[in-house]
C-alpha cells in the first residue's frame, strides 16, 4: 500500500518542488535587483534566525498533515512551555538549565495529550487541537498571572541571540533538524508508514502499520518542537508572555501546504516545507526593503499561497473532485 | 446520560469552587506612586540621564532624515491619529520623511521582525510604540548599535534600549484624572468595575495599578468590582461591559473603560441597557469613537491626550536628537507648536497632563 | 473518525437520529450551565442577562451556519473573520454615504456570496484545497482592508440604520435571525435536493457521483449561501454598535469554526447539523458569560473554557461510541 501510494504521489511532490524552488530563484532574484540591503549574508543569516521558531513547528506539522491530521495548538503550546520555562526557574527555583529541559517537557505532554485523545477517544485531531488551542493558552495565561519573568543570566542568551562560527546560534538547531526530519520521512519505514496512513488509514491498519503508536509520536513530537520553539524564543527576546506564539499556527501550516503537503494527507516532503517558509520569510523581508507596507505584504503572500498551488495543479492537471 | 450530567456538573463545580478565590484588580507588580489628592502637582525626583547611546551615527544635523514609526499595531484608529502627528510634524519641518508600517496585530514578535527590517534597510531614526518593553529591547539596540536613533513614544521600553522616550502622561496623572472623574460623577461611595484590553499589556496594568493606588488613598470607601479582560474587540468589550452590568444591577455605579476601543463598547451596552445616568462610564478613548455617547449625554466626560500631539511631539524629539539640540542632562526640548516640553525621570519627555474632553469641545476634535 | 458514507434512506435515518442525540448533549449542556451558575447567582438566569448573551452573539451563530454547510461538504473557511470586518465596513460606509438602508443592508450579502462563490469555485474546479484558498484570502482581505481603511473609525451612522438594536416584541431582533434562519436552514439542509446533496459530497465524492449529484457545482452552492449567512452576520455585527471600528475582529474565525465542530459537525465532511453549531455557539457565549457571574478569576477563564469545550467534545464521542455498541 504504502509503495503504490508513494508511486502514483511522489511526480507531484517532484513537481511542485520544482515550481516552488524555480519561484523561490526568482523572488530572491528580483528582490535582490531592487535593493542591494536585501542578498546580504548578514540579512541572510538573520532571516534565518527570525523565521527559526516557524520552521521548527512546520517540520512535525508537515508529518502531522502528511498523516491527514492537523495541530492548531502549537502556538499555545509554544506559549504555555515559555511560561513554564519561567515559572520553573522564578517560582519553582529549578536550575536554570533543568527548567529549559522541564520547559520542552511540558510541550512533549502537550502534545502527547493532544495525540492521546485523538487516538484513544477518536476525536478528529482538528477538533482536538482547536480545544487545546484555548486551554494550553488559557493554563498559560492562569500559571503566570500576567506576569512576565525577566533576568536571565548572559549565557541563556547565546541560543537566541548569539552566533556560533559566525551563524546565529539557532540556525544550527534548525540545520539539524531539517536533517533528521528529511531522513525520517523520506528514508525510513516510519517515514513510508506516515504516507501510507494519510493515504489509507484503514488500508495502513490492516497492513499492519501500528496506526495509533506513530500518531501518538508525531503529536508528541509536535508538542516537543514547539516547546523547543519556546525556549528558543524566550531566549530570542529575553522575556516571558503568556501570548507568546499566538497566530503560529497557521504561519507554520500556510509553510507547509505551500511546499506542496496535501491537506487531505498522503503527499509532502521536508524539502518542500523548507522551501515554503524559506519563501515566506523572505517574501517578507524582501519587500519590506524595497519600500512595501507590512498590510501590503500580506496580501502578496495570500496571493502567492493561492497561485502557487493553483499554479502547479493547473501544471500535472490533476483530476479529482472539489474539496 | 447520567454519567455525562455529572461529569460537566462536577467539572463545572470543581473549577468553579478552585477558581472563585482571589479577587484581582488587574494592575501589575511594580511600585505605585498616587499623586496627592488635591492639586499639588507630584514630586519628581531628579535622576539622571538613563537613556541608551548610538554607535556612530552619521552627523545628519539640518540634512534630510529618514524615520521610520512601528506602532504596537497598524489598522487601529489610535495609532492612525499618531501617524497623523507625525505627519504634521514632518510636513512642518520640511527635512524629514517619516513612514509607518506594522503588524496587523499587536503581536511582539511581528513587531521585532518589522524594526528588524527597517534596521537592515538603513533608516535614520526609529519611532516605536513597544508591545513589551523587554521583548523590544535586543532589536532597539540593535538599532542604536548601528547608528539609528531611537525615540520610543505611547509605551516604553527598557530605557538603556532607546534614547529618548515621549510619555503622553505619567501614569499617577491618567490614574488620579480617572479615578477624580469617576468619583466626581458616582460619589465617593460609589462601586465600579474595569473593562481592560488584556491583563499583558504593559501600560494598561500600569494605570490599573496606580489607579488602585490613588483610590485607596484619595477615595477609600469606593469599591472595585472587578476587572475583565476584552481584547482589542469592540463586541467583546460590549458584551463583557453588558455582563458586568447584568451581574450587578444597580450595584454597579461605574465602568471604567482602560482601553479606546473598550471605553466606546462599554458607553453603547449602557445606553442599549437604558442605563444612562445610573451607570457612569469613564475611560480612555478617542474623541471620534466616543462622539455619539457624549453628545447623547451618556458619557460626561473623556480623559486622553492628544494622539496627533503625540506622534507630533516625536518627531520633533527625534529631529532635536538628530541635531543635537537634545542631548542627555538637557532639561526641556522644543516641539513646534507645542512649546517647551520637560524633561522627566531621566530621559522621558513630557507631552504634559491629560486632558478632559465633553459635550462642549468634542467636535473640536478629529481622529 | 469512521467516515460513514450516508447513502440515501438507511443512512439519512441513521444521520437524524445521531444528530437528534447531538443536539441533545448540547442542549442539556446549557440547561445544566444555567441551572448551577443559576443556583450560585440568580442574575445569571435573569431575563436581561439571557438576553445579552443571545443578543451578542447572534452573529457568530448566523456566521456558523454557513461554515457549518462549507464543513459538511468536506471543507472549510478560514477567512470567515476577515471577511465579516471587510462586509460590515463596507455596510458602514455605505451607510455613511446616504445610499439607502435596505441597500446598506442588502450589499454585504451579495458581496459575501460573490466573494465566498469565488473562492468556493477555486475550490471546486481547480481543485485547491480550501483551506489554502481561504488562508490566502484571508491575507488578503485583512491586509487589504488595513491598507484600505487605516482602521478609522466609522461614526454618525444614520439611527436608522442599527438593524441589531432594534427590538420585536421586547426581544432583540437578532435573536429572530438566529433562531429563524436556524430553523430554516436545518429544514433546508434536510428536505432540499442540495441541501442533501451537500451531505452526500462530504460523505463521500465517489458515492455522490455515481447518485448523479455535481460535486463541484454542490461544492460551489456550499460556499454561496455560506457567503449569504456571512453576509447576514456582517450586518448584525455591523449594526449592533453605534461605531464601527474599520478592522478584522480578532481569532473571530476560530470562534465561529469551535462552534461549528462543537456542535457535532464532523471536519472530515458528511455529517452535522446546523441546529448544533447554533446551540453550540449559545452554549460557549454562556460559558463566557458564566464564568465572570461565579467569580472564576479572569486568568483562568480561557484554561476553564478549554476544559469545557472539550468535555462537551468528549462526552458526544463518548455518547456516540456507546449508541454504536449498542446498536
């Protein structure tokens, strides 16, 4: 099952790629004849690091919706482990270094939470997630009292703010990640079976895919990244909100269904999910340095969002009903 | 079924029970400083200079600038009106050109990407209204790292993060302006409640707070209900100023508006309540928003400053900054039409004290 | 989620009793809120207070009604918020242009239906999934609206133009569109041939096909009288304050997609009824309001609401799992 799924997808995949990859050129192309500030390494490299907490989320979101399934509370997430980050070094008098770890913890529950009801209850993930939207940051907001904790020693700063070997700290931790996520999903039965459930869940059951286990993994695992998105982000800006992350949500799955991943499950790579928040990001970095309002910006990028895709179904002129 | 009815009773019960203690008022944690009760103007304290520095800024003295302005957000009538100022302020000078541009929600990490831009593009000056001060500041010194300046206006950041900051109003003035009018129209007795925007934003807690603290020492048996959070959404604010007052009755003597879009929201669910007299609403607001309820008679009075003098009044600090007519230690800036403005707690600049705006002088008013 | 397919009679007869239940935990669910936060303060029960909570929030229960259709035929509207600001702005500034009122009320309809029969046709004929139609349109109407507007404010309305405070009877007009169009549409979606073919495309696309049914043309209607319901809350949104605020209403599409799925419409398309997401949208304002009548400390209202909507989620699964037990 899982081989014929990847068989009569993966052209599309191939494709859309492409396309994306050839617009990526040409954006950056024209962006950079109209100001010099825009293809700099500096501007480069600090791109990288601002759109660090979005990628991370895309990358577990892209297996998520591979699977057919969808989480709208990575943002809270994000914003209930930078409280508990916080809270558990201020409140909890947690070492610095424990209350990080402790921080990504809580996000890996989150998640697990999230994949356990879905699993076990059978409660559709979009259903699941959109409470937990409301309740991750409603405990968020009920753990810290509106109250930001501040003061952090110098060396928590180098993951947000500082550089190794000249490259934002950050940008390494998004390098390794890509990665790992690239071999998982293209090179391993995990990878495959993540195909095969969003093809066919029921097809994937009978095939003896162990279906509720890896969904659990992923949900965890998206949980964890956003967590990781919180520390990185608390380290970035030096503080703690309880509305950190609102709206993450849907940057990160307007990156990955603009790299290609089908909403309804079965197709999408890492590379095209790297591609589509690459092309966000400096979208609007690029125009904002030639002159282009924010308001302005972002109707470009619903724009390029719809005719990207349109653009590529119109090319392999897929045949199918509406929806 | 059964099963179901008592798992939410139980739930409902249990977090209702968990929950119920501990009222709360809204304000934050910092330090409060109540003006006196009569008209003694407070005692300011001498401090020094505690601004930040810029790294080789180019001499740009009587040249052409650049700025570039980041509200806390765009799209919002509040921030449209400073924009204006900055408008006037540029057209006057005639060598300065000033743009706005932000996120469509006041969201702090937008923000930072938006200044992060402009640094990177190369303006000469940053004006800023900080979502949050700490967030803010990485960026901000970025900026003057770079030889930008930096004047930050409507809600501040660290002060080491920016030059100079152009405060409308200090926080112990809009809280003693609010409170007087309030216990001016429902008596030294009176019971009121809060509509704020949300328990995070900086300067909302900061006037909650030092409204709490002028009312215990200035108007003592007035008592404070609660306070309920409502966003930046008018039908929100609407229905949480409705639920306040349909949960107290004729209990509720007044509604204290914090934010331009809750004061306005909070005014129309008194008078579709029909109860204009009994409930007083009190805010902060613009005087376009709140035109139909002064005129009506609902609302006696708004407390704000001017947004257009605002976004004014940094243009020319930042002009002044530019030639160096500001400089740390200084003790007063000139700003056009405004005057004189003084210097205040080390490197704050002040636009002056709020003023009240009703019936007779609403329509004077446009933004 | 079994993804039944309802073909035709069997499964129509299954679908309404499944849906009667649905509604039913909805609407002991806020018998019980009223009873207990009832008990605790009387208020709470109070004529007026009811009054407020239907009154302000009639808009997001019209609103889900249409998404509730878009859903059951298998996709979805994320700009729904965006475009409510962008209608009710239009609305006021008609309005403030002396065109005439039925006309200030009548256009955010016709243009709510053109721009949602856009993007449904997007979806149906060039086959894009409609949640990145509707997230790009989303972009684009919230930046174009800010470009556009600035955010001013829109005041001086003429008096007659605030169709939401008008009253019949005593009781707020919007309460009628809520419950009228409610009922209407329920009878709709039942006894109409796209109603039912709306069902039948969600269900199953193959299934609908071969049942002679157009799914891209289905698809297409979905969204049009999706766009007149939006329409229709733009203007009772528009019309219940004095002042308009010329911007998109925060997470507005989040509240009105929670009230859809709450109410028992099933995401992967085929099942659901616009009755629940009605009692759906009912049941979470009331929550909202309760929770400030028993004194739950405002930090921890969001996390309560969570709780609850989600519990209410849990014990439909719940109920569901155990009618198919018994069945």
């Amino acid at each position: 099952m899982s081989v014929e799924a990847r068989a009569t997808r993966a052209p599309f995949a191939y494709h859309h790629e492409l396309l994306l990859l050839i617009v990526l050129v040409l954006v950056v192309g024209f962006l950079a004849v109209g100001t010099d500030k825009f293809l700099t390494v500096d501007n480069m490299l600090n791109q990288g690091r601002l759109m660090t907490e979005v990628a991370l989320v895309a990358l577990p979101m892209t297996f998520i919706i591979i699977t057919g399934g969808i989480d709208l509370s990575v943002g809270s997430i994000m914003g209930l482990a930078a409280i508990m980050l916080g809270v558990a070094w201020k409140n909890f008098g947690l070492p610095l270094e424990l209350a990080i770890v402790f921080s990504v913890a809580v996000g890996a529950v989150a998640g697990f939470f999230n994949g356990l009801l879905i699993i076990r209850v059978r409660v559709p993930p979009l259903i699941m997630t959109l409470a937990t939207l409301a309740l991750y940051r409603g405990l968020a907001e009920g753990i810290s009292q509106a109250r930001s904790v501040r003061g952090y020693p110098e060396w928590f700063f180098v993951l947000g703010q500082g550089e190794v070997f000249g490259v934002p700290t950050q940008l390494w931790i998004l390098l390794v990640a890509i990665i790992i996520f690239w071999i998982v999903l293209a090179k391993t039965t995990f990878g495959r079976s993540l195909y095969a459930i969003g093809y066919n869940e029921e097809a994937a059951r009978f095939s003896g895919i162990p279906v509720d286990r890896i969904k659990l993994i992923i949900y965890s695992l998206s949980g964890t990244m956003a967590g990781l998105a919180g520390y990185i982000f608390v380290s970035r800006v030096s503080t703690t909100r309880s509305d950190m992350g609102t709206g993450l949500e849907l940057d990160a799955i307007a990156a990955v269904v603009l790299g290609g991943t089908s909403i309804f499950g079965g197709v999408g790579t890492i590379a095209g999910t790297v591609i589509g928040f690459t092309l966000i990001q400096l979208l609007k970095n690029g125009l904002a340095l030639s002159g282009v309002k924010g308001d302005a910006t972002i109707v470009v990028i619903g724009t390029v969002l719809i005719l990207s895709i349109l653009v590529s179904n119109f090319l392999q002129r897929r045949r199918g009903a509406g929806g | 079924m059964k099963r179901l009815a008592i798992i939410i009773a139980t739930t409902t019960a249990l977090t209702g029970a968990a929950l119920a203690a501990d009222p709360w008022d809204g304000g934050d944690d910092l330090p409060t400083n109540p003006l006196a009760c009569d008209d003694t103007p407070g005692t300011v304290a001498a401090k020094d200079y505690d601004g930040g520095q810029t790294t080789g800024a180019a001499d740009k003295s009587g040249k052409e600038i650049t700025l570039i302005d980041i509200p806390k957000l765009v799209g919002v009538g509040y921030f449209a009106a400073t924009t204006e100022g900055m408008r006037q302020a540029a057209e006057e000078l005639g060598n300065v050109k000033v743009t706005t541009d932000g996120p469509t929600e006041a969201n702090i990490d937008d923000q930072i990407t938006f200044i992060d831009n402009y640094v990177t593009q190369g303006v000469d000056g940053v004006l800023f209204a900080a979502n949050d001060p700490v967030a803010i500041a990485p960026v901000l010194k970025k900026a003057l790292g770079k030889g930008i300046h930096v004047v930050g206006y409507d809600a501040n950041s660290d002060p080491d993060a920016r030059e100079w900051f152009v405060n409308q109003a200090e926080f112990n003035g809009i809280a003693k302006s609010l409170i007087d009018q309030m216990a001016a129209e429902i008596g030294d007795e009176g019971k009121f409640a809060i509509v704020t925007s949300t328990f995070t934003t900086p300067n909302q807690a900061r006037w909650i707070a030092e409204m709490q603290a002028y009312q215990e020492s200035c108007h003592p048996k007035m008592e404070w209900l609660e306070t309920v959070e409502a966003q930046e959404d008018n039908i929100l604010s609407f229905n949480q100023a409705n639920t306040l007052i349909n949960k107290y009755g004729d209990d509720l003597d007044g509604i204290f508006g914090m934010t331009s879009v809750a004061t306005p929201a909070a005014a129309e669910a008194v008078t579709q309540a029909g109860a204009c007299g009994e409930t007083a609403v009190v805010g902060l607001a613009t005087p376009n928003a709140m035109r139909p309820y002064v005129e009506s008679g609902c609302v006696k009075s708004v407390v704000l400053w001017s947004p257009v003098d605002l976004g004014y009044a940094a243009v020319y600090v930042m002009r002044a900054v530019v030639d160096g007519d500001l400089s740390p230690g200084d003790t007063e800036v000139e700003a056009g039409r405004l005057g004189k403005l003084q210097v205040v707690n080390g490197s704050e600049i002040l636009l002056g004290s709020p003023f009240v705006f009703d019936k007779s002088n609403v329509n004077d008013f446009d933004f | 989620m079994a993804t039944a397919a309802f073909s035709t009679s069997a499964g129509y007869r299954d679908l309404r009793r499944m849906v009667l239940g649905q509604e039913m935990v909805l609407f002991i669910a806020i018998v019980l809120l009223f009873v207990v936060v009832g008990l605790i303060n009387p208020r709470f029960v109070a004529e007026r207070n009811i009054s407020s909570i239907f009154l302000g929030n009639a808009y997001i229960a019209v609103a889900a009604i249409g998404m509730s259709m878009v859903i059951i035929s298998g996709n979805i509207d994320i700009s729904v918020g965006s475009l409510i600001g962008v209608l009710a702005t239009i609305a006021g500034t008609l309005a403030l242009n002396g065109v005439p009122i039925i006309i200030c009320w009548l256009a955010p309809l016709v243009i709510g239906i053109a721009i949602t029969s856009g993007m449904g046709a997007i979806v149906a004929y060039l086959h894009i999934p409609s949640i990145v139609v509707t997230l790009g349109m989303l972009s684009i109407l919230k930046g174009g609206l800010i470009s556009v507007t600035g955010g001013a404010w829109l005041t001086n309305l003429p008096p007659e133009f605030f169709l939401s405070q008008t009253r019949l009877f005593g009781i707020p007009t919007p309460i009628y569109f809520m419950v009228g169009l409610t009922i209407a549409a329920a009878f709709w979606m039942r006894l109409s041939a796209t109603g039912r073919a709306i069902y039948a495309v969600g269900g199953n696309v193959e299934a609908a096909r071969l049942s002679g049914i157009d799914p891209a043309a289905t698809v297409v209607k979905a969204f049009a009288i999706h766009g007149f319901f939006v329409g229709i809350a733009a203007v009772l949104f528009a019309t219940q304050l004095s002042v308009i605020q010329s911007t998109v209403p925060p997470n507005l599409e989040l509240t009105i997609i929670t009230a859809s799925v709450v109410g028992g419409v099933s995401i992967l398309g085929g099942t659901g009824t616009v009755i629940g997401s009605t009692l759906a949208a009912v049941l979470i304002a009331a929550i909202a309001s309760s929770m400030i009548f028993v004194n739950i400390s405002p930090f921890w209202m969001r996390a309560v609401q969570g709780i609850l909507i989600l519990v209410t989620v849990l014990a439909d699964l719940w109920r569901r799992q155990r009618q198919r037990m018994g069945t």
